[in-house]
C-alpha cells in the first residue's frame, strides 16, 4: 500500500514537469511533426520518432527560415543508452517558438565509426592543419617570417578545426573550446625568429651546409608547433566518435497560429489638478482603456510581460476648485496615459499622466486651446478580449 501511495505522489508531483512538454512526433518518411500540424508555439515540446538500432545520437538543430541566416537558434541531441532498450528517440526542445512563424529545421542521424574511418579522419585534420600552418610562414635565409598576425592564425586554425568536426560529434559531449594562448605563443616565438649564429650549434657548417643547418633547426621549430597542434586537437579526436549518416531538412515549418488578446481596463482614479496638502484641487472619477505589454510572457521578463501601456478616457467630466469644468480634447471627456502592475492578481495600479481641458473657456468642438497635462492614480480591473480564430495556447 505504501509503494502505491508513493508512486502516486511522485506522478502527481511530475505532472506539473512533464505538462511544460507538449508531445510532438516526427515522420521520417514524410519530414513532417505530427502528420503535418504545425509546431507548438510558445511553449516547450518533446520531439520523438524512431530510429535504427545501428543509430547512436540524433541531433536536432533549429534556424531561422531564412537562406542569409545560418546561425543556430536552438539545437539539442538524444543519445542511445548504453543498455541498448527500444528505437526511439525523444528529444526535449527547452526554446519557445514564435506564433504564426516559419523554422527550417535539421534532423540528423549519427553512427559510430570504426577505428580504421577515425584513424583516417585524424590524419586528415592534422594535414589541414600543417598544411594552413605551413602556408603561414616563411623560412628565409636568417629568419622565420609569419605571413600573418598569430591570433589570426589560431582564429583560422580554430575554423579548420570547427569545418573539419561538422559532420562528426561524439558521446562524451567534448567540444574543441579552441587552441589554447600556449599555442599562440608558438607562434608569436617564432614570428621574426633569427636563425643567425647564437641560436644553435652552426660551427660544423660552412656555406651551402650552413644553411642547410637553418633549415634544419626552423623544421625543429615549426615541428614542435605543429606537434603541440596535434596534441590539443586529439582531446576531441580521441574520443568515441560518431559521423553523421543520414539527415532530413524541413524548410519553412510552420508553427500553430495562437489567437491573440486585447486588455480592456476599467478602474476608478483621481486627477491632481493643483495646490498643496492642506489646499487640494482634485476630482475623481470611473475610467476604461485598453493595456498594452511591453513584453510577451513567453519571451519577456516577467517584470515586462506584467508591466503594461494603458491609455483611456474618463467616463465624467471633472470639476476643480475654482468650480471650472475640466473635460478633455477630441473625445470631449478627459484621456489619460499611464503605466500599469499588478500589485494582485486581478487588480492593477495605474501612475499616470491626464489630458485635460479647460471647457469653461475654451471653444466647443475639437480644440487643443487650454490643454494641460496633470498626473493621476488609479487601480484598475483588466479583462482579456480574444481577437481573431486563432488556436489558443495550452
């Protein structure tokens, strides 16, 4: 009985967890999530589908749907567990996306390489790598000359690195974090080396032997660095890797179209007309608006997203002290604008700014003669009006 009660608990406990999620299904044969439905908007979504048993790790990448913009907006992998169990991937996707948007997305399939294909692979980067090093300098008769400033080499040698590694991951989640300042010194020591008698042992050589003798001890040198290149690129190569062997691209993916709100307000607030404590000008009065964010909950600070625009009229005319009606331009009431907050959950404070005119003195009809700003206080009671067909969001 006490395990029953237990499990409960724990499901209970898990379902505001796993409610975040929103199950999304990918056809492979098709490229297409949940027959062809659009993706969830503004929420999260676990992407899963099946797989191979020869399949080790699918990756999924998210981009803008625009060809010029090739930078990641969201990517996130599944690994098959040691205790190979199923074929089927899940993929939890902790980015929201935009409503009524379009994504390209990339799904690719990794497998594991053999060591002869790894073997192979390594060789081939350390002769890039030699190859660019060796295409950066000079060996002349005295000295070792670089053709390029050393932090632009290293940045070239980290983009091999990067290209090289673009269709290979691994398991063990090891990122190459780019060449290390111990390599840029490499480079900056050798950067206008001399070669000239002091910096080795040249007593043995005359003539074209001397220079051979150069040759020699620069070959060192740019060996060693070559070597310490080699070195810190096989923290990455060493381990377990896997090489991409399949991909799908879905260009221009839809996302579900959210139906959207607008805030009507309705409060009761003072205007600040002049005087001080002890000799107060002021009327009050209903009022109702709309409130505008300044940020959607789902991509705003909290802060933000409760933090609104509202602007609105009065529902009277006021009155000052001096007994003078004090209505407001064009809509012939007085208008307000002004910033609003929660301070509980159905009620909101409103510091603001009122409109106001003069209507004792100043001519009927839509007239700015006598307009004057005075600041007002509010609380006020918002109410969401859905607009449009829109699905709404879960």
């Amino acid at each position: 009985m006490r395990k029953i009660v237990s499990l409960l608990l724990f499901v209970l406990c898990a379902l505001p967890v796993l409610a975040q999620y929103r199950n999304v299904t990918f056809d492979y044969e098709r490229s297409a999530f949940n027959d062809g439905q659009p993706l969830p908007a503004e929420s999260y979504f676990l992407v899963s589908g099946e797989v191979t048993p020869d399949v080790e790790m699918v990756e999924l990448r998210i981009f803008q749907a625009s060809s010029k913009d090739k930078n990641v907006l969201y990517q996130a992998a599944w690994k098959r567990p040691e205790i190979k169990e199923g074929n089927t991937f899940q993929i939890p996707v902790s980015y929201k996306l935009h409503s009524n948007s379009e994504y390209n997305i990339r799904v690719a399939y990794y497998k594991r390489i053999d060591s002869t294909s790894s073997l192979k692979f390594r060789e081939q980067v350390f002769q890039y790598l030699d190859t660019y090093v060796d295409q950066s300098l000079n060996v002349e008769k005295n000295r070792i000359r670089l053709n390029t400033p050393p932090r632009q080499i290293i940045r070239d040698l980290n983009t091999i690195v990067e290209r090289s590694n673009l269709y290979y991951n691994n398991r063990s989640n090891v990122a190459f974090p780019g060449f290390s300042d111990m390599i840029v010194r490499g480079f900056e020591n050798l950067k206008n080396k001399s070669l000239a008698p002091g910096q080795f042992n040249q007593d043995k050589g005359q003539g074209d032997n001397k220079q051979s003798l150069k040759n020699d001890y620069a070959d060192e040198q740019i060996q060693t660095l070559k070597e310490m290149i080699h070195g810190e690129v096989n923290a990455v190569l060493n381990t377990d890797l896997l090489t991409v062997t399949d991909s799908k691209d879905i260009k221009n993916y839809k996302t579900e179209k959210l139906r959207s709100s607008l805030t009507l307000n309705v409060g009761y607030g003072g205007v600040y007309f002049n005087g001080n404590v002890n000799n107060l000008s002021y009327d009050d009065g209903l009022y109702a608006g709309i409130s505008l964010p300044f940020g959607n909950a789902a991509f705003a600070s909290s802060f933000l997203s409760k933090t609104t625009l509202s602007v609105g009229v009065f529902l009277k005319n006021f009155t000052n002290a001096e007994g003078q009606r004090m209505s407001g331009p064009i809509l012939g009431r007085p208008i307000y604008a002004g910033l609003g907050y929660p301070i509980l959950d159905f009620l909101r404070f409103n510091p603001g700014v009122a409109v106001l005119q003069n209507a004792s003195t100043a001519p009927s009809g839509i007239s700015l003669q006598k307009v004057s700003i005075r600041p007002f206080v509010g609380l006020s009671v918002d109410n969401n009006l859905w607009l449009g067909l829109g699905k709404n969001k879960l």
